[in-house]
C-alpha cells in the first residue's frame, strides 16, 4: 500500500528551506537534505527508490502494453513504489519508452530503460517545489530527449527535449500544488503522448479518462481540484 509518511514511522514528513546534514536511516551515509520525517528519520533517493527502479526496469523491459498511463497504474499499485518519491522521476520515462516501442517507434529498448534510469535518478525529490521543475515533467523530456538521440550540441531534437519538459511543466504547474507524483506523472505521460502523435507521428494509446485509485492514501490529496480524482460512486480501478 502506498504511503506519504515515514517509512521507518509511519510519521510525518518535513521539508526544510534550507538543507541539513543527516545520516541515511537505511545505507548509513551522510547526506545534505531538505526532508526528513518529524521523529528525524531521513532516507537518502538512492535507498527510496532502489527496489522501485529494479521493478521498473523489469516490468517495461518486458511489457506488450501501448498505453503508458495504464503501465504507471500497474507499476504505482505495486509494493515497491511509494505514494511519493523519486521513483516517479524514472517511471514516467521508462513507461512512455516502452509504450513508444510498442506503438512502432524506433528504440532499442534494453539500452534506452538503463539510460533513463541512469538520468532519472539524477533528479532529486522535492526538485518540484525547490526547483521549480517537477520531475515527473523532466523525466518526459528526457524520455523524448533519449528517442530523438538530442545532445546538446543537437538542433532538432535539442528543441524538442526541451520543449517537451516545458509542456509537461506547463500543464503540471497550470493545476497548482502541493506536490502529487501521481498527479504529475499522469500530466506528464498525457502530454508527452500529445507530444509525440503531433511531432514523431507515432500514437500511444490513453484510457478515455485517467482516474486515480491512490487518493485515499495522500493525505494532501486536492480532491475535486484533481483532473484525475475518482466520485464516490467509481471509487477505485487498481
Ligand atoms: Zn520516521
Ligand atoms: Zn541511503
């Protein structure tokens, strides 16, 4: 089950303005960090999201599915990834490179998933609200960055990274906090498949509508504010 606290506690998270230095409650090592549960445990990135990037690489490696947002519902209900969490910041990536595979487009896979990996754990939690660029949106860009081979001495496909993380970042700030990386993610991958059909001609697919089955478990849930909250009625599909 997905949890927003503690995953030592079960308590409350804070976010500090200002960076301390706190030692990894899991691996040990001392970190620099904005975040740490109000009882002082800290888990460093690398710890939160170790068991969700191997699922990750695993389940897209080997998925038939077209449509991204169902992949992310699939992999979000799984134990590994947490409500919130760096994770995400992979998986939105990942699941747009297998859909885009699977859809007809052009990526070797097996070399593509361990690349974003690799950049999307680069982008650390909380890069939403301290950044001003939340990491679901960057892990879009890099998704298009890595299918179009951009670098950045590239012409095209250098605007068309970029361009594509200031679309999902648009659309992700355009609903206004405080953070949800279920939230972001759907926007994202939404965005990213509208990207995509219009300037590499290749069409994902997408539910008809994206509901969320993971509200009950954020407590800053924005409810009714939500483009994907779920009535009482159809409460939950995963
Ligand atoms: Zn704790
Ligand atoms: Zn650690």
């Amino acid at each position: 089950m997905p949890t927003t606290n503690c995953l030592i506690c079960g308590a409350e998270l804070e976010y500090y303005q200002t960076p301390r230095q706190m030692v990894c409650a899991m691996c040990k090592k001392e970190y620099e960090t904005t975040v740490a549960c109000k009882e002082g445990h800290f888990i460093c990135d690398a710890c939160h999201m170790e068991k969700g990037v191997a699922m990750i690489l695993d389940f897209c490696q080997n998925t038939e599915s077209r449509n991204p947002i169902a992949m992310l519902q699939q992999m979000m209900a799984r134990p590994e990834i947490y409500m919130h969490g760096p994770e995400h910041h992979v998986m939105v990536g990942a699941a747009l490179l297998a859909a885009y595979r699977n859809c007809g487009g052009r990526v070797d896979l097996s070399a593509a998933l361990p690349e974003m990996v690799r950049r999307g754990q680069q982008v650390p939690g909380g890069a939403c609200g301290f950044w001003g660029c939340c990491g679901a949106g960057v892990s879009a860009g890099i998704f298009v960055s890595i299918i179009t081979e951009a670098t950045p001495l590239e012409k095209k496909s250098w605007g068309l990274a970029n361009q594509m993380t200031a679309r999902a970042l648009q659309a992700i700030g355009a609903l206004g906090g405080p953070r949800c990386c279920k939230r972001d993610s759907f926007t994202a991958v939404r965005e990213a498949v509208a990207f995509v059909q219009e300037n590499l001609g290749i069409s994902m697919e997408l539910p008809e509508k994206i509901i969320c089955g993971f509200s009950r478990w954020n407590e800053q849930c924005k409810k009714e504010a939500c483009p994907y909250y779920a009535n009482k009625e159809k409460k939950s599909i995963v």
